[in-house]
C-alpha cells in the first residue's frame, strides 16, 4: 500500500468507524464488555445454585484455589447431583445427553481477559478475595453478565490498597494493615500480570 | 586475564576495533514521523472497529472430571526420556492443558542428571510437526489400519510359507522391550535379522573392544572420575556417544565453586576445531596423518613408562611425519598420563577399529579399566553395526531379501552408498517403512505405517546396563499413527498393546521376581528412571594380540593421509546425524564454534583460504575423485590445513518444509573400509567456483564493540588468589537513586568455567519463552529473535586457539540504559530488580535497545507466523506471543518466578532458595548457571556473587547488571 492510498483509508476509516461506534448504545469504551451476558446452551442459572441452593462457588470452580484459571466443571459434576435431581429437566437432560453422547458442552465465555495478561485465581481466593469482588452478585443473576470492567485500573486500585496476604495458624487469610519494609503491598509490577 | 588479545570473528583478529557502526545497528526505517503518526491513526482506527465487541469465544470443560492432579491451566510434569537420539537422557515432559510445552532435564536421572541438549528441546516441535503423516500409506496413498495391516500380514503369510529373508533395519534401539518384539518378531521367518545402522557410527569402538576384550561393547566412560582427559579428535562434549552425560560428569571434575581448587584437566589433539577442543586446556592442532602417529606414539611411550610389554610394532615405532614440537607435546601427555596413572581417560573420536585398539591399549597400559573406562556396565547407546549394514545392501541387491522394514533410519539419504542402497531397496518384494514422515526412504518403500512421537508414546531405555528408564506418553497420537512396536506386535500376530508388553516385560526380566511390581512400576515411572546395583566385578582381560597389527595398518594410513588434503565429515551439535533437519529451532540455532545458522559449509583453514584466494561465503568445488560437492567456503581458525571439515546433516530433499534443500548431503564422502564407516576422505581436492553466497551467520551480530568483557586466568593463578585481582570495584557513584528491594531482588550467576558452548540453554529459552524462528534471510539482516546470544570468543594465533563461551541475556541492570530511554515507559524496573517488559505497552521507537549496553534486546520485525494451528499447540500459555513492532528480551523468566511466588504464598511460606529455575539454567547440562534471591543472605546465587572470580560486564558503566559471570579458568599446568 502506498502512503497516499494508507493516508487516504486512515481517514475514511476513521470516519465510519466513528459513526459505527457511537451508533451503538451498549458501547462505552473501547473494547469494554460490561454487561455482556450471552446465551448459554444450557439455561443454567447460578441463582439457583449459589443463590437458593448456597453451593459454595468452588464445589464447581474448584480450579479457582490451585489455577490461575477457575475451571468449569465437567459434565460428570453436575451429575453428581443432578442424577438424582431434576432428572426431567430438559435443561438437565442436555447434560446426561452431552455425558452420554461424549459431546462437550461449549459454554460461551463471558469474562475474557485480553491473551497479554495473566490473571491468577488462586492467587486471590487464597488471599481471601471474595468471588463478587470481580464478578459481582452472581448468586443472582440468573445468567451470567460481566459485572465490572475488568479494565486495569480495578486490578490497579486494588493492588495499591491491599496489604501483604499472610495465614494464620488455622489457615485463615490475614490482610496485613500496614506495609513494613518485608511485607510489601500486593505487587504493581508490570510483570506481575504481563509477562 | 593474561593480557592476550580476544577476537570473535577472523577478519577481526587484526583489527584494533571491529568494523560494526554502532550507529546503525539497527537499519533506520524509510519512513517520517509525520507519516508514521499519521499511520498510526489508521491502526487505531482499525483496532477500534475490530474492539467494538470481541469475537464470541467458547468454553469447553470436560466431559467427565480427569483425575484429581489434573487441574486445568496448571503444568504437569512427567518423567520420560528424550527420543532425540540414542543416548536416551532423562527428561521431564512439562504439559499444561494435556499437551505437552516443554522438555526439561530430570534431575533424578542417574546418568544425565538435570541435563538435556539443544536437541531434546526440539523435540517438542518436532511433535507438533505438521509435516508428519497424518495416516498409514500405501505408496503414496492414504489407507486406513486394518488394510495396510491385512495386507503386509498376507505377504509376510507368504514370506513365512515360502522361506526367505526378513530384515529389520533400525537405529540403535536401546528400549530392552522393544529389542524382544523385534526378536519376537523375526522369530516367524526362517531367515530373519535385526540390523542396527547409524548413520554416524561407532562401531569401531564396539569391534576393537571385541579384540582386545573379547567383548563387542562401548563402555561407559566417566569423565567425572578422570583427572586427565586426553582426546584425539572425539567431540565428547558436541557430539560423541553421549554428550550430556559426559559434560556433566567433565564440568562436575572442572567445577572450581566453593572453594575448590582441583579441576581435571584436558587435551585434545584435532584436525578440526570441535566443541570439546574448544573447551580443552591445551589443544594441539594436528593434521589426520600427525593424529594418528601422535596416538602411536603415545602408545609407545606410555608403554614405555609404565613398564608395560608392547608389540615390537609400537615399540619400534618412529614418527616420519610429526615434527620435534609435536613430539615433544606428545611425550609430555604421555608423562602426564603415566603420572595420573589409573586417573586418566584417552579417548578417539576416529570410527577406526585400529585406532580404537590402540587406545584401548593406552587406557589399559595405564589402568583405566575399572577407574574412568567401565565394560562391566557397557552403553547400549550407538550400537550400528557397519558391517551388518554392508551385508545387508550386498543381500538386497542380490534379490535375497524378501522383505524389509526399516524403522528410524533414512538410508536412502544418509548411507554414503546411496544408490546401491536404492536399486537394492527396490529390489525387495515387502518395503515396510516405520518412519514418521515420507522421507527420501519411505518415499520408495510400498507401505508406510507411521511411528507416533516418543512423547505419544510408551517405551522403555537401558542406556547403560543396569539403568533403566521409562517413557511415558504425555499426550494421545496426533494423528493416526501407532507406535511402531505396536505395528511389529501386530505382525506377529500378538493384539496388545505395547504398554502391556512393556510391563510384562518389566515384571518377567527387569524387577526382581519377588518384588512388589505395582509399587515399584509406579516408583520407577514417577522416578523416571530404575537402577539395578551390580556387584563389582572384574574387568575382563586385556589381550594385546591385535595391537601390533593395528599398529601397522596404522602407520601405512598414516603415510597415506600425510600432506594430503582431507575431508572430515563431522556432526552439528544441532543438526547431528540430519533425522531432525525438518525442524526450524536447529536450523536456526547457531553453531557454537562457527555462529552460522541454516547452512552446512566447507571449514577451510586461513592458510588453505587464503592459498586458494578463498573469502568466507565463496562457493568451492570439493571432490574426492568420486564424490563431488559445492559448498560455501567458512574460514575457520584452530582448523589444519590438511582439512576441509563438513558438516553431514544437510542437503535433505524429502525432509519437510522447513529442512528441504538446506546445505549439500556431504554423506557421499563416507567410505566403508576395514569394517566401519569412515569419516575421512582423503586425497580430497577444492577449487573455488567464483560464486559467493552470504551466511546466515550471527557472529557480528549484536557485538559489544571489542570491549573485553571476559575474564580467563590459569589454574596456577586462581589458586595463588589473582583471580580476585583488578577492577571490582561496583561504583557507588550514580545520579540514579538506589533501589530500595524489600521481598526480592533476582539475579544470576554464569560460571565461564561450567560453560561449554552447548546451546542448550538458547534452545530451552526459544520453547520456554515462545521466541519465533525468523528463516535464513532475516538472520542475515541480524534480526535473529534468541534471548540468549552465546558469544564465543577466540583467543591466540591459529596454533594454539583458544575459545571461550559466554551466555549474554539481559543482565537486569539496576541503572538500566533501556529504562531511561523508553518515551512510554514499556521497560520500567520491578520492585524486585527486573527489567519488566511490557509488550502490550511497547511502540518499537527501538530506542531501549540501541541504548543496551549488552545488545541483548530483539524487535519483532514482522508478526512471524503462527498460522500453522498443529505447530501453535507448541506455545507456552504462560507467555505472550508478540506481536509486529514489540521489543522483547529475557526477564529471568519471570513466568516461572511468578508462578513459583504464587504457589509460595498460597501456602504461606517463603520461597525456597533454588525452587525458582530459569529454562536456561534448568536444563545446562553443566550447571553453569545459578539463578536465585539476592536479598536472601544464605542464597546460592548471593553465595556464588562473592566468589573471587565473579565480575560484571562493562563496570565501567556502572549499569549494575544483575548478572554476572564468574571467570574461565584453564588448567595449564603439566601435571
């Protein structure tokens, strides 16, 4: 592409990207996906489940505590109950279906953080940072939307506030209340996040 | 440093400064501010666009929960060993997600320790290989399974009923289990044989160790428990037998930390300059012909001193062709030998049954036997049998072989008889072909059953008798190929599989028959590796009944070789015998000695350069009267001028897409005489073409502009406490505020004295890291990505060469050239000493790395493609692919610091001094480099910061690099 012809479309796409963008009533900010809450195949709500039934988030996203990822469970988990449970359900049937057809259920995924940075869950839930922090209330949704940003700045915030995590003997999580020269605030190091 | 002058490239040596303009290292873009911010709007623009809602993505879990280790997005490692060649080194596999990332040393290995090689680390993209075959073959058609196996199971029906000969020719196998299917195997037929063929042998060793042992066997050597290692010519360290292993028992017997102050030390006579020569204490520079009277006259000597009876022939022995210097260098190894007597270790590199007999009467005059030499547990590695192969192509040319299966090897490319083997190949009825890819063999053969991947794979390795490992699969079959056991068990009418031969072959021959075999199955897998304890027994008896005719022959080929121009056939340390010439990372690696990538070369000597007006890159015509090759021209210092030394491994036609037509095939050159293969062709003769090509060579790339920035002193001076001497000083002058660590501050140690030059770690941090291959063309234009740049340096006039390796990464400076310059803060220091950065913020102004004082930064000129989904499955997740227009460069891995911080704190402790392991430093097979806290007192890392031989690169600067090297020491001594 010649300079002329790239100046030429830089400005053309410029202007219909502008009208394009500010056309769309959900935008806000580039690249932001608060509140996306797609469709899912399976109307599972986690109202019911963490909400009503109080299940603990990790009975399912038991990855949370060791992973930087926190899993969704297999087919086979929400078996364990649910073969006994609701088994005329057709939200359910759809699962014994994927189990016994051997066909995975393809979840869309809702908080997607850009592939540059390297979320750690286990990092948080041992530190004793609730789920709702980031996620929001999602005992109520009845599907899941993005509750916040996830922009940087909420990593950021909180990191500059947050003191040293350390457990006590019986293993509960200790915010430190102040920095001492050992015990430093949780980490704003670039690298912390994006390597 | 004894004030002799360092030089990286030849031209160079005379030089006061090497001729790189500082000012454009990196090419200047063709391009004005005004239209490049102009074109930045146009990106941003189109970001926006494609950012107004981000493309639907999908989650797929399991659907039944795996096992409870199995945690997604946590690494797994299991214990296997490396495929790549024979030597079987133990490895662990890393998978993350259930695919297999990453190979790294196993430090519960008995015999390699933590160590793997530059190869062992190709392996991971040589599984994700898109060039493998997908499906069994028929001729060129695609087939399924079951037909391929109904029809070679009919013929070979016929073949049982008819009688004939059944072939299987392989490369060393050293998987006892497997050795028993291929018996089981060929057990059916009437006339049915295994044959073993390496197409860069050691046969010699095998069959000169028959004569004069009475047993066929290469034993283990021990280069940890020699005090005096004399080699002729055997590049130990790069290439022989089992380099891993050897360099980490030769770097345990030099390592001069913690207050030692022993090291072995090491001769080498040579023609060509190899990567053990280049490490050796003294190095003596000898043509073919001196190489062989020198280790006659060797033999003579040390009989002589050590009182032992030897055959008139080498009694008697006078050298014609070596000249007073060289015969006084020769008795002074010999009196050093007798000295260390039973302590010694001399060893050949020749595949001369001769010269290997002479030597065996050396090591034996001397009582090495039992001390450094053990028979009594031989390697299984590099078992080819050179004759058996000979037999075998005179059999099929002569229609007797009725079917063939070949598994492993490429014949076709790499047998120096290419064409007898072919028309004999097409003479068999029943061509079978177990080879992963349709190579230059498989292409003629009538079936082609795919072998998976070692890491797709169950298998088992003796590499030494009594030492045992496992190979586990870390990943199911790609594709559909079947491991090639299987393929044979099928053949011979058996339906398992193989893992449940492998464990009843385990329970019946292996264990103990009392033995618990589920609790010691399970401990060996997790382990890696078994060991049976042997007593100690005798070594068998020497019988010198051979030795003076080998002397003889001896001397007439020395006569014939003397003042004759010779070509040496030699392996890469990267490309080896070529079975891997289809993978890019060895391509592009850069040879240690040569610093050329993507293309093999005719070395030639200045002297023999400059006779035939000879520039580096001008093409030659080398020819022994029946082989005829043209190659580029390198001119190559320490080398003699006698030689013109090639690389084998190249010139592949049928390889793949990244290793097609790279280099000549100099395999034409082998001979077959006496029994073995040889790897000298003399009567040689070169002439130059005219023509000149470029190298795709990093050697002045990236220099620090003559600066002395390595460190050497002798044994004799390090002991008497000079090491300590000259600058140390750590200016504490700065207009820099200090930093203030708390929790951490990283750094590292490169012991110079550990380090060979083996590029392991280059190759560890490419598959760590997710560093991009960028092709020949633009290692020309100096925009190779490696993080680590091992510069090799030489020292002294061609005589004497001396080289010295260091490994430069970015150093992690605590006055940081780079960070001051970034105008948008994408390199900025960590709270706990690293130079972060941060690609998602980088623009590429390039400004932090003309402003690097190390030249260690590298700049993604393109978006190198990922586009091949099966080789994308290789990257790291941990790590970010970069993009077009990022800087990036080695931040300690801070990856692994990461992950390592957070498993620490998750269970509420400290983080254990040397649980954090750098890739590079992970796999060095010599354990060069200590990574570790600087704040923690007690660290290794600190410990080895106040050895007297630590220093820094450039202290004039005052940059603070965090880190530094501790200096090469050489054991010039005579003992």
């Amino acid at each position: 592409m010649s300079l002329r012809t790239a100046r030429i479309v830089s400005l053309v796409v410029t202007v219909v990207g502008a009208i394009v963008l500010l056309q769309n009533a959900t935008f806000s900010w580039l690249g932001n996906q608060q509140g996306y809450e797609p469709v899912q195949p399976i109307a599972f709500s986690h109202k019911i489940h963490a909400g009503d039934n109080q299940i603990s988030c990790l009975y399912c996203h038991s990855a949370a505590e060791k992973s930087r990822v926190a899993g969704i469970p297999a087919a086979s988990v929400c078996m364990n109950c649910h073969s006994q449970i609701r088994k005329d359900s057709p939200e359910v049937q759809k699962i014994a279906a994927a189990l016994s057809d051997n066909k995975p259920i393809q979840w869309v995924r809702v908080h997607d953080l850009p592939d540059h940075v390297a979320f750690n869950h286990s990092r948080h839930v041992s530190a004793g940072i609730k789920c709702q922090q980031c996620h929001g209330p999602v005992e109520t949704m009845e599907r899941v939307a993005q509750f916040d940003s996830l922009f940087m700045g909420t990593c950021v915030s909180c990191h500059r506030t947050h003191r040293e995590v350390t457990l006590d003997k019986t293993g509960k999580p200790v915010i430190a209340k102040e920095a001492t020269p050992k015990r430093l605030m949780a980490s704003t190091d670039c690298s912390v996040c994006h390597h | 440093m004894n004030g002799e002058k360092l030089w990286k490239i030849f031209q160079q040596q005379d030089a006061d400064r090497d001729s790189v303009d500082l000012v454009n290292i990196e090419p200047r873009a063709a391009m004005s501010r005004r239209t490049f911010i102009e074109l930045i709007g146009f990106s941003a623009a189109a970001a926006a666009l494609a950012g107004c809602r981000a493309p639907e993505q999908k989650i797929i879990p399991f659907i039944t929960q795996p096992m409870a280790e199995f945690t997604p997005g946590v690494g797994l490692f299991y214990a296997s060993t490396c495929g790549g060649c024979s030597a079987s080194c133990g490895a662990l596999v890393k998978v993350r997600d259930g695919r297999p990332i990453k190979l790294e040393g196993n430090d519960l290995h008995p015999l390699t320790g933590g160590g793997l090689c530059a190869v062992a680390h190709a392996m991971v993209f040589e599984l994700y290989d898109s060039d493998r075959l997908r499906q069994p073959m028929r001729g060129s058609q695609a087939a399924t399974w079951d037909e391929v196996d109904a029809e070679i199971k009919k013929q070979l029906d016929g073949i049982k009923q008819n009688g004939g000969k059944v072939r299987v020719l392989t490369s060393t196998i050293t998987s006892p289990t497997t050795l028993a299917v291929i018996e089981k195997f060929l057990t059916q037929f009437t006339d049915g044989k295994h044959i073993t063929y390496d197409a860069v042998s050691t046969a010699a060793i095998r069959k000169a160790h028959l004569k004069t042992h009475g047993r066929e066997a290469i034993p283990s050597y021990k280069f940890d428990a020699a005090k005096l290692i004399v080699s002729f010519g055997a590049d130990f360290l790069g290439t022989w037998i089992a380099p891993v292993e050897f360099t980490r028992g030769y770097s345990q017997a030099r390592n001069l930390r913690d207050g030692r102050h022993e090291m072995s030390r090491h001769i080498q006579f040579e023609s060509r300059l190899t990567l053990a020569g280049s490490n050796a204490d003294r190095r003596v520079k000898v043509s073919p012909a001196e190489e062989i009277e020198s280790l006659l006259l060797l033999a003579k000597l040390v009989a002589a001193k050590t009182g032992q009876q030897a055959p008139a022939e080498i009694a008697s022995f006078n050298p014609t062709n070596l000249n007073p210097r060289l015969q006084q260098v020769v008795e002074q190894t010999a009196n050093e030998l007798v000295k260390l007597k039973g302590a010694s270790l001399v060893v050949s590199g020749a595949n001369d049954t001769d010269a290997q007999v002479v030597v065996n009467f050396i090591n034996n005059a001397l009582g090495n036997y039992g001390a450094t030499v053990d028979l009594n547990a031989p390697s299984a590695q590099k078992q080819g049998d050179d004759e058996a192969m000979a037999e075998l192509v005179r059999e099929m040319n002569a229609g007797e072989v009725k079917a063939l299966i070949i598994s492993g090897v490429n014949p076709a490319y790499d047998h120096f008889a290419r064409n007898e083997f072919t028309s004999g190949f097409a003479k068999v009825p029943l061509k079978i072909s177990l080879n992963p890819t349709r190579d230059e063999t498989s292409a003629n053969a009538d079936f082609i059953c795919p072998q998976s991947h070692f890491l797709e794979s169950w298998n088992d390795a003796e590499p030494r008798r009594g030492t045992f490992s496992l190979s586990q699969p870390t990943i199911a079959p790609l594709f559909q190929t079947r491991a090639y056991q299987e393929s044979l068990l099928r053949w011979s009418g058996d339906e398992r599989n193989f893992y449940n031969v492998l464990r009843e072959h385990w329970k019946e021959n292996i264990f103990a028959k009392d033995a618990n075999f589920d609790e010691l199955w399970d401990k060996s897998l997790e382990s890696g590796a078994y060991t049976i304890e042997r007593t100690a027994a005798a070594q068998p008896a020497f019988a010198s009944s051979d030795v003076g005719n080998a002397a003889t022959r001896l001397k007439t080929r020395a006569m014939t070789l003397a003042g004759k121009l010779t070509v040496a056939l030699y392996e890469k340390i990267l490309m080896r015998d070529g079975a891997h010439a289809n993978n890019p990372w060895l391509q592009e690696l850069p040879d240690p000695i040569t610093k050329i990538t993507w293309d093999n070369y005719a070395s030639v000597s200045p002297a023999l350069a400059e006779k035939l007006q000879l520039e580096e890159g001008s093409v030659v015509r080398v020819s022994n009267g029946a082989t005829t090759i043209e190659l580029p021209a390198h001119i190559q210092t320490g080398q003699h001028d006698d030689v013109i030394a090639i690389a084998v491994g190249y010139g592949r036609t049928h390889a793949g897409k990244a290793g097609n037509n790279i280099g000549a095939n100099a395999y034409p050159f082998v001979s077959f005489d006496n029994g073995t293969f040889q790897y000298l062709a003399n009567g040689a003769s070169i002439e130059k073409t005219g023509a000149k090509i470029e190298f795709a060579s990093t050697q002045r790339h990236h220099t620090l502009d003559g600066r002395p920035i390595i460190k050497e002193f002798t044994l004799a001076e390090f002991i008497s406490g000079h090491a300590g001497e000259g600058e140390r000083e750590r200016q504490s002058q700065s207009i820099w505020k200090d930093h203030a660590y708390g929790e951490h501050k990283w750094g590292m140690v490169v012991d110079l004295n550990a380090c060979t030059g083996c590029s392991a770690c280059i190759l560890s941090c490419q598959a760590e890291n997710n560093v991009p291959v960028v092709g020949r063309e633009e290692v020309r234009r100096q925009r190779e990505m490696h993080w680590i740049r091992l510069d090799r340096y030489f020292e002294g006039d061609g005589e004497t060469t001396k080289v010295v390796y260091q490994p430069v990464m970015c150093a992690q400076c605590d006055n940081a050239s780079c960070e001051s310059v970034c105008p948008v803060l994408a390199t900025v220091h960590s709270s706990e000493g690293l130079n972060m950065q941060v690609y998602n913020r980088c623009v590429g102004t390039r400004y932090c790395a003309n402003n690097c004082a190390y030249k260690v930064r590298r700049f993604n000129w393109f978006d190198y493609p990922h586009d091949d989904e099966i080789a994308n499955l290789a990257l790291n997740p941990d790590v970010t692919v970069r993009t077009r227009g990022v800087m990036e460069k080695c931040t300690f891995c801070v990856q692994r610091i990461e992950e390592k911080k957070i498993l620490a704190r998750n269970e509420g402790r400290a983080i254990r001094d040397g649980e954090i392991q750098t890739a590079c430093q992970q796999s060095c097979p010599a354990q060069a480099i200590t990574f570790g806290d600087l704040v923690d007192q007690e660290s290794r890392a600190n410990h080895l910061k106040h050895d007297e031989r630590d220093y820094i690169l450039l202290p004039e600067l005052n940059l603070r690099p965090a880190i530094s090297y501790l200096a090469k020491v050489r054991n010039t001594e005579e003992a």
